[in-house]
C-alpha cells in the first residue's frame, strides 16, 4: 500500500496527530539574511538553502510521535511570494519544501507506523473577493503550488488559514485540477479560520463555509489558527452536527498575550491535550494537531492522550441549500416557502435593466438590497440583454453583490461564459439557473458545458424540465424529464438529490387560447407526482409566468393563489416579487375563488372564470390596492397592526412597529 492509500486507510480507523508551529521553530535556529537568500522572513526560501534546519523541525515532531507533519511551503504562494517578488519560485520551493518531509517521514516510518506529509497551502495576502487578484489567476497559482507538494510526495494537502471563501474555491480548484493532472489520489484538507469575533476575516459564518467547502469535493474539513481550542468549540460543534465530512482542528495554544518579549501563548501542553481529548469524543475529530504557539510538547501529550482512538461515531443532519458570503441559507423554509428575488433579472426589471445599461451599478445594487428588505432569501441575477457584453456585466454585477447582499445568488443565464463570470467572483455557494435538455445532453451541448462549472465550483442548480421536444406541458411530461435530469445529475454529475431544484414550469393561463387551459393544473399535479417520487428534491417556479397578460393588480392575486396551491402540493420555491405576494387571508373570497377556478379551469354553463376574473379588476391598479392595504394597517390599534403583520408574514413595517 502506497504511503497516500495508507493515510486515507488510517484517517477511516483512528484519529491521526499532526505536528504543531513551523515558523517560530525555524526562527529559533536563528537564520542569517544570508540563509534567507537576501529574503528575510521569507521562511520557504529555507527549503532550498537551509534544509538542514527545516529537517531538523520535521524530525523534532516526529520524535515526540506524530503522525504527519506539514510542509514548510505556508508561504509558497502567489500572494505570499509576491511579496519578495519571487512569484516564480512557487513549484520549485512547494517541490523542495515537500520534499524535505518526505524525506523524514520515510526515515521514521515502520511497517507498523507509517508516518505522513501533509502539503501546505497557506491563504497569502490577497483576497480575491475583495478584488486584490483575479480568481483565475490566484486558482492557476495554487494549481503550480500543488503540483510542487505533489510532485516532492505529499500524501495530502492541507489548505489553510482560510479567511475569504472566494480564495478557498480558488485553492481546493487548483490542488483539484493539480491532482487530476498527476494522475495520482491525494486527498484534500481545507481549514477555515474564525476570528474571535464568530466569523472569519470577511463576515462568514461557519455555516456559509460549510456550505460552500463540502460541495467543492474535500475530503476534510476543519478549523485552525486565529483562536484556542476553547474559541473553536462552538464552531466545531456546528461542523459534527452538520458535515458528512471527517474533521480536523489545529487551534493555537491559546489566544496571544503581548508581552515586552512578544506574543506568548499562554495554553499549556496539558491542556491542548485535554481539550483535543473532548473534541475527539464529542465532536468525532480524525485529524488533531496544533497551530502558532503549539510545540513539540504540545504535541507530544496530545499524542499520549488521543493518537490511536477510534473517532468518535456522528449522525450529521445536513442542510441542503446555498450561501452568500456571510450565511448559510437552507433550501427548505420552516414556516413558508424560499423566496427568489426576481427584481435583478434584466429581462423581467425594467428597473433593473435601465440601470444596468446605464452603468448605475449602485443603483442595481440598492434593487438587490430592496429585495431583502421584501423578504427574499435568494437573488435571481441574470444579465442577459441583447447588444450587451454579458460577461462583462456579470463579472462587474456578482463582485458587488459578493460583499453588498447578505442573500445567495442564483446566476441566471443560457450562457456559460456569463455563469462562469459570476461563479468567478462569489465566495459564496451560487445555484446555477438553469440546465436543461432543449440541445441534447451529448459532449459540447449547452448542458455539458453548465454543469462541469456546477460540478467544479460546487454549486446547487435548477434544472428546467425542458428536453429535446421543447417545453415540458403535460404532467407526464413534466415529471418525465424531471425523472431524466435527476437521474442523470445524480449518477453521471455527483450531485445529491437535495441540491437539485427541478423548474416544473408554469405558463400563461389568462390568454383565452383552449391549449392553455390546463397549464396551471399540469403544473400543480407534476409538482405532486414529483415530490411523491423524490420527497428530498427541491421544487422552483418562475411564478409571474402564470398571470402574464393580466394588468397588475389581477397578476398580483392570481400569482398569490396559484403560488400557495402550488406550495401545497409541495413546492419549496419561487422565483417572486416577494412584496407582491398577498396572504390568502388578505384577498376578498370572490376574487380568491374565481383565480382558484381559473387555475383549476373550472368553466361551467355562463360561467367563464377568465372573463370573470378580468371583469374584477377593471380599472384596479396595484398602486392602489398597497395603498388601501397601508391605509387600513395604518388605521388599527398597533397591537392590532403588529398582529396582522406577523400574521401575514409582512415585515415591512414590522420593526417601527
């Protein structure tokens, strides 16, 4: 067995120990300006002039009885480098640097007790969300900074530090397509860092991290640096409840003290070990060890008291759904239906689209902010105008909404290029609108080429029940396609089935034309019949389709009725103007009626529901109906008020009152 399937094999049936601090151990050498070949600080270059001192640190930690130890490559990096201005030297010190380790690992390995190499990729000092350095260029860096470890004989590689999202995808990506091009199975480590604030460096949550790592295919995940063991708790604890993943935690020993000496660690050996000891039986750890201020006799206790321990056994209850940057927000809603904003789609906003032509990005960005004030959970942004560069669009539009909305984004374009745009600038987990068949799904077709972007960025997606005859109309058909897309997303693409939205499709029913009838009725069965089959899929409608043709006030009661039909038989989505979607409670009965008997084309001798219906709202507008609405809300005692609000799930207003 190689010495990387012998890692995999040991992560599976015991907790591993890695080595703690690297760069406060070399420091103790006292390396000379010379050793750092003019560089100083720059503690990679140590690989190539002063390997006897990185040597030296591998075998201090192999002697108190580790398991693996980390490359001295912390610093291999574009960023990092960049800095002395020897960017071009990422291969050659990730090579050296892991070479070294491998070297040492193999001199204190025994038949019984392999010893590992666990090849380190630091975060640099750029951060890509915030636009210091292009996606591309920082995943292509991270891909030679891999191939280096890879090619000097790391068993795994650990990306860590991670304080930006967006540079995380751009690490996991790169060692993912840096593996794929050796040819060779290295697992991949990514450990996130939470500040002692509850977040990381730019506001994510650890859910939003979750929810964004997993998907990208690691095989671990965990937390290191920045805090203690006792900081990190709660953070882990949320990890064992909700990854699938095995985890790793390296914390420092403690958070730093300034002293006239520096910064001093005050966490003992002792209780680095206790803590590791607790997070291994309540939390089910397989990878232990230690960051800055952790020695080697930090680790030599945490070897006597945890190394060899079987992990701790966890029962994670994932929850399917996508992140901005900052959260985690979860596909099913507990007490309503998940909201898609549809305000920021070019081809549905006028607003949206007259702003977007004219460049006024901070106007398309209030409308996004609008939104969330309205009460959606998701954004639908699509750029897709005629005469426009939609890649420029995009790319401009996802790295604002990247920082200004705390809500995910749903990238919306039959256009991969312009999905691959948007993907490039959100650190958070998109979901890609849409896949489908209309082209086929042979080599080159449009879905081919949309979903190796889902499966390399690790996002959700909506799949659009539309095949090579068209438009799915029927029941049947509908849920036939939808049966095809989720079959094959599922077994040929990797994707779970709960991360799949699947688009029934709702058409007009207010065109008065005989073939249309039926269009709402086919779309609420095949939602049922759906749901009924794969009771873990997600459900999404383009909703406003329903009511096109009617004036305002009428689209808003029909998409209201049709929407909470619809959420009945089991839809979990929508995309809406959520503002614009009426509590059944707050339409008058005769109007409920005739759009229930609409939908469900319940035509009778002199009765046209149809006709009936266009008759109701004559000459209403929608302006008015808000307005009676704020009025009446505005004329009842406040507690009164406040009931209705919360009653109608309302929350404009909510807060004053």
């Amino acid at each position: 067995m190689n010495s990387t399937a012998s890692f995999r094999q040991a992560l599976s049936d015991r907790v591993i120990v890695a080595d703690g601090a690297m760069g406060t151990m070399l420091q103790a050498y006292d390396p000379t300006l010379d050793d750092f070949d003019g560089h100083e600080g720059c503690n990679e270059v140590l690989n190539v002039t002063r390997p006897d001192i990185v040597k030296a640190v591998h075998d201090a930690y192999f002697e108190v009885g580790v398991d693996c130890v980390e490359t001295n490559t912390f610093g291999a990096n574009l960023a990092a480098l960049g800095e002395y201005d020897i960017s071009d030297r990422v291969y050659e010190y990730s090579e050296a640097g892991a070479r070294l380790a491998r070297e040492r690992a193999d001199h204190w390995s025994t038949a019984e007790r392999p010893r590992f190499v666990l090849g380190s990729m630091g975060p640099g000092t750029k951060l890509p969300t915030l636009g210091h350095l292009p996606y591309a260029t920082l995943r292509d860096a991270y891909r030679d900074n891999a191939a280096g470890l890879i090619a000097g004989g790391a068993d795994a590689l650990i990306v860590e530090t991670c304080q930006d999202l967006l540079q995380v995808k751009a690490a996991v990506i790169g060692a993912k397509r840096a593996v794929h091009a050796a040819g060779r199975d290295v697992p991949i480590i990514a450990q996130v860092t939470i500040e002692t604030n509850g977040a990381m460096l730019l506001g994510s949550e650890i859910g939003a991290a979750l929810s964004v790592i997993e998907p990208l295919g690691v095989d671990l995940i965990g937390l290191n640096c920045a805090t203690g063991p006792a900081e990190m708790s709660e953070h882990l604890r949320y990890l064992a409840k909700h990854c699938r993943l095995p985890l790793s935690c390296m914390p420092n020993a403690g958070l730093p003290e300034l002293t006239s000496d520096g910064a001093h660690y005050p966490l003992s050996p002792s209780d680095l070990a206790s803590a590791h000891e607790t997070f291994t039986r309540e939390y089910g750890l397989s990878l232990v060890g230690g960051c800055c201020g952790t020695t080697p006799e930090h680790l030599r206790q945490v070897v006597e008291r945890v190394r060899g321990q079987v992990p701790a056994a966890r029962r994670p209850r994932p929850e399917a759904g996508a992140a901005s940057l900052y959260q985690h927000v979860s596909f099913r809603q507990d007490t309503s239906y998940l909201a898609i904003g549809e305000r920021t789609n070019a081809n549905g906003s006028k607003a949206f689209r007259e702003a977007m032509l004219a460049e006024n990005w901070e106007e398309c960005v209030d409308i996004a902010r609008a939104q969330s004030r309205d009460g959606a959970h998701m954004l639908d942004l699509c750029v897709d105008y005629v005469g426009r560069d939609g890649v420029a669009d995009m790319s401009e539009l996802a790295f604002r909404f990247a920082t200004a909305s705390t809500l995910p984004i749903v990238l919306d374009s039959t256009e991969p290029a312009v999905l691959e745009a948007g993907l490039e600038m959100l650190g958070g987990r998109a979901v890609i609108n849409s896949v489908n068949y209309e082209d086929g799904d042979g080599p080159g077709s449009r879905f081919q080429k949309i979903m190796k972007l889902v499966k390399e960025h690790g996002a959700a997606v909506i799949a659009l029940t539309i095949d090579e005859e068209g438009q799915a109309r029927t029941a049947e058909w509908k849920v036939r396609v939808a049966v095809r897309l989720i079959e094959d997303l599922t077994a040929n693409w990797g994707m779970k089935v709960e991360d799949i939205i699947i688009d029934c499709l709702t058409f007009p029913i207010a065109t008065g034309q005989e073939e249309t009838r039926r269009d709402g009725i086919e779309t609420i069965e095949a939602i049922r019949e759906l749901k009924r089959r794969y009771p873990t899929v997600q459900t999404t409608l383009g909703l406003s389709n329903i009511s096109f043709g009617l004036n305002p006030a009428a689209r808003i009661v029909l998409n209201s009725v049709f929407l909470n039909e619809c959420v009945n038989a089991g839809l979990d989505s929508a995309i809406v103007h959520a503002s614009k979607i009426l509590p059944m409670a707050r339409i008058p009965d005769e109007q409920r009626q005739v759009a229930l008997d609409m939908v469900y084309d319940r035509r009778r001798e002199g009765y046209d529901p149809l006709q009936r219906f266009m008759e109701l709202y004559e000459g209403v507008d929608a302006a008015s109906m808000r307005q009676d609405r704020a009025a009446e809300l505005l004329g009842l005692p406040l507690w009164e008020r406040l009931k209705r609000r919360v009653v109608d799930g309302e929350k404009k207003g909510l807060e004053a009152d």
